[in-house]
C-alpha cells in the first residue's frame, strides 16, 4: 500500500460523520503511490452498508484538486462510463480536508483489481477508451496541461544514461512541438487503475492525471502498461486487440503519431519513477522501478 498521511479510528470516525455515516472499518489500500487511499465499510443513517473510498491528496493543493472533481462528477453520469464520482458532505461540499490536506470521499464500485493480461481484456480497455475519447470536455473546468508536466520531469533527464540522454530530450522537444490535441484523455490507465467483476470491466479509477491531449498519447501509456510483455517488449496480438476495438467503438487515430506517442509515454513514466516518489515517508509501495521502463522506452524508441 501507499498511505502518507495514516489517519486513526477517531479521525476516520470523524470524517464519516461530516457525511452522515458510521464507521465499521477501514484499511489503506494496496495499490497507487501518489495519493493516501483508504478503503472503507460504513453505514447511513438508516444502518444501510455504504463501500466507500477516501483519498488524501499528498501533492495537488485544494484549488488544483476542483476541476478534477467536476470531471469525475460529470463522468459518473455518463452510463457507459463506470466511473465513481464525488460524494456531497452536510454542507453540499466535494472537497473536505483531512489532517489538513484536501481529501474527497467516493463510492467504491464493485470489483477487485485483477492484473491479468489477454487480448480479450485488451480489447474492453480499448472500447473504454473509445468512449472516455468521446467525452466532451466543452463544460469542463480547465485541467492541468499534460505537456508543462513533461517539461517539468525534464528536469530528471541527467539521471539517464550518457548516450540516452540528447536522444531523449530530442524526442520531448519534437513532441513539445507539436499541437495539443484537445481529447479528454485519463493519462495513467495502467492496470492498477481498473476493477474487474465477472470478467468485465466494473471501475475506472483515478483521473488525477486527466488532461486534453492527443488521443495517441493516451492509447500509448495505457499499452506500454498493456500491451508489453515482462522485459519491456511490445506484444502485437495486444495491441491489434486494442487499437482494433477502439476503432469498432468510433476511436480514430494516426499510426505515426501513436508511434512517437509511444516512445513519448515510455520516457515520461520511466522519468516520473527517476523523480521519486511524492514524500519520503509512507506505509508500503511509495514508488515503482524505473527500469521497468527504461526497458519499455528501450523497445519503442527504435520504432520510431
């Protein structure tokens, strides 16, 4: 698990009552590393079992945090989109604080994390992206620009290696470049971030990293986590699976443009993990291998 800021029963006792609800009992969770997640059994005030979610935002400040919150309220009305959206407390408020860090309590949709691979599975995530892609972002709150993310983590490309390193900013700037496409895209749909029941894809979580960009940039970090096998290598039979349904589901896009994408997407994570992880003391993960994508990066950048 990843929790920073650990909260005691009184404090979650506390937190619960701002909503109406009870505390049964709770747990961190046992995947992300950006944020401290809780996973709660509660009851309403009719003594209804309530599954809920409260995540303690460690980096992004309260005022950072709202468009987030009006994208995940407008997403969960979507019914082709199973995505939790924000629970209200007594004073109609989305954003609570928490150990004085700006937190938000949400439903938790059924399933479990199930890390499995296939092309079956490939091809759901593809439709889902598909339909998050067809989203319109026209009521939006502006969201964070996934490019001045990029800038910023290049700031960690003197940890590479020697000879990676102007081949790589030569990348980003080329990247850098070109136009921002103006998709919804989540940014981070790695397996962690999907639930699973009977099958089936039940949750899409954690849009913290939701921006508007090019469709290609999201369908690229969602098959470098996807579509690769252990050491890194790409896997074609996942990725036809995928790019295939996206398509049935109205998904366009270029094949070049994904290409460099993918290279793109290699290089940030695998910079993002250099940078570290988000404070220096946690209960459990705190960070992932950079190798890992190192590895990835190694396999794509020669494609391009």
């Amino acid at each position: 698990m990843s929790v920073y800021t650990p909260l005691d029963a009184a404090q979650m006792t506390q937190v619960l009552a701002a909503f109406g609800y009870t505390l049964v009992d709770y747990r961190g969770a046992s995947h992300g590393i950006e944020n401290s997640t809780f996973l709660i059994e509660a009851r309403d005030d009719r003594e209804k079992p309530l599954a809920l979610v409260l995540t303690v935002f460690e980096s992004l400040s309260s005022e950072a945090l709202q468009p987030y919150l009006h994208l995940l309220a407008q997403l969960a009305n979507d019914p082709l989109l199973p995505v939790p959206g924000p629970l209200s407390d007594a004073q109609g408020r989305w954003q609570i604080t928490v150990a004085g860090k700006p937190a938000v309590l949400m439903p938790r949709l059924p399933g479990e994390h199930d890390f499995a691979v296939d092309e079956t599975r490939c091809g759901q995530v593809g439709e889902l992206l598909a339909r998050l892609h067809r989203c319109s972002p026209a009521s939006l709150l502006p969201l964070p620009n996934e490019r001045q993310r990029l800038e910023t983590l290049a700031a960690q490309l003197g940890k590479l290696p020697q000879d990676q390193q102007s081949p790589a900013r030569a990348l980003l700037d080329a990247w850098q470049a070109s136009p921002t496409g103006q998709t919804l895209i989540h940014g981070d749909l790695f397996r962690d971030n999907l639930l699973w029941q009977e099958g089936r894809i039940s949750a899409l979580l954690d849009f913290y990293n939701a921006c508007l960009d090019d469709a290609e940039y999201d369908l690229a970090v969602t098959m470098n986590d996807w579509c690769v096998d252990r050491t890194g290598k790409p896997l074609p039979e996942r990725e036809q699976a995928l790019l295939e349904a996206y398509q049935r589901n109205g998904g366009a896009y270029d094949r070049n443009r994904l290409q460099q994408a993918l290279a793109v997407a290699a290089l940030r994570f695998w910079l993002s993990r250099l940078a570290g992880p988000v404070a220096e003391h946690s209960e459990g993960q705190g960070s992932k291998d950079p190798k890992e994508f190192a590895r990835i990066y190694g396999w794509r950048i020669r494609d391009i």
